[in-house]
C-alpha cells in the first residue's frame, strides 16, 4: 500500500503543472482517507503555485501531516462546533458571523472536507491558488480554512468599498470578473449565489435577533446594506 500510495502521489505532482492535482485528488479522497494511521500516514504540501502534492514518504519539512482521525475531519460540522472560531476571525477582521455562517452555509454546507469540481476545499470552498495567497497551510482545517476565508472575504469588501453583493460575486466568479463589468458579472450561477449567501445571512441574523421584521431603518447599516440587496436582487 505504501508503494502504491507513493507512486500515485508521484504522479499527482507530476501533474501539477497542469492545473490536475486538486481533480485528482477529490477523486481519490475516499482512498486517502480510508487508509488507516496505523498502516500508513498522509502528509500534504501545498506549492506556491497552489498545486497540491500528497504522500506518505514526506521528503520535505514543509510537508504537514494530515490528522485523519481528527475531529475536523467528520463529514459534517454543527454551528455550534464552528461558532468559536467563526466569532474569532469574525471580530478579527470585523464582518458579522452571521455573515461567515452565511458564506460557509451555501459553499460547504458546513461540510470541512468538500471538493468542488474546480477543486475548491473547504469550509469556505478556497481555491489552491488562493489559499497560498492567504497563507493558508490546511485548506481542510477548520480553523486554518474558516480563517483564510474571512480574510479573503474583507479584502473584497475593501476593494468594493463595502459593496457586499460584488463582494460576494468576486468571491465566487473571481475579482477579475466585477472589475470588468463593474457590476455583478452576467452569470447566472454567480447571481443565484449572491442572493443564497444573501438568504442565509438574513436567516442568521434573524435567528441571532439582530434584526426582525420591523422598517429596515431600524437596523444597523450593514444589516440594511445585506436587506436592501436582497430585495434589488430579487426583482431582477
């Protein structure tokens, strides 16, 4: 199995170049993780070129060993296991959890081990390429992820100057696509997101009893900014 798993892992490396690492890797999640610690162990490295190399020889100290028996790693996590760090990286970089909860709700489903098909991981589905950007070294780390994310998200708030939903639009289309239109990109998948994200930060926020359904001149201003967006979303 060892052999194997490192000829594979090879392989993968082999292939970063490419941009086919993270698809090969979704593909092989259920192998990796089923091995058990005691026979073999995972260590993962992630390049500065986002590429991801797995195996179970580390030739490199940068190499990190992944905790398969961790808890972070359960198919699913509760808001209630992830409202500690939300709080903290929220407070950290000034957003509302609600609104962390929000993002982490329609990307994963609170879900720490899920690969989209663009090879997004995570929480907070980071792409490899940005992770390293964020200095993220475990995009299936809660901690590491739900951190790296919350920070992404406030440097697009800054860069669209508090506009949450082109905030929201670069976050799923990239930064690239709202700077060409200088509005939310003709996406539909990218639309449909923002105003998920949107919902859900609503629902968060009327559950925290932040706001309930009293005039919107009541609330605070970035409570109105996500209830106004929602409502010019919905009518287009």
């Amino acid at each position: 199995m060892h052999n194997t798993f490192s000829l594979l892992m090879t392989s993968l490396r082999r292939h970063a170049a490419i941009g086919l690492t993270t698809t090969v890797i979704a593909g092989i999640g259920s192998l990796a993780f089923s091995v058990p610690t005691t026979t073999a162990e995972i260590y993962q490295f992630v390049g500065r070129d986002g590429s991801i190399s797995l195996t179970n020889v580390p030739s490199d100290s940068r190499y990190r060993k992944v905790e398969v028996e961790s808890s972070r790693l359960h198919a699913t996590l509760s808001e209630r296991e992830l409202e500690p760090v939300i709080r903290r990286y929220s407070s950290q970089h000034q957003l509302h959890p609600a609104l962390i909860r929000a993002v982490i709700k329609a990307e994963s489903n609170f879900d720490p081990r899920a690969v989209s098909r663009a090879g997004a991981i995570g929480l907070m589905q980071l792409m490899p390429q940005t992770a390293v950007r964020l200095d993220v070294r475990d995009m299936y780390d809660p901690d590491d992820n739900v951190g790296g994310g919350t920070k992404y998200l406030r440097q697009l708030l800054d860069r669209f100057h508090g506009n949450l939903p082109l905030a929201l639009a670069a976050y799923n289309a990239g930064e690239n696509a709202v700077d060409r239109y200088q509005a939310l990109p003709p996406f539909d998948e990218t639309r449909q997101y923002v105003r998920k994200v949107l919902r859900y930060y609503r629902t968060f926020l009327v559950h925290d009893g932040v706001i309930t359904e009293r005039p919107i001149s009541r609330y605070a201003p970035a409570e109105t900014t996500a209830i106004h967006a929602i409502s010019e979303l919905s009518s287009h």
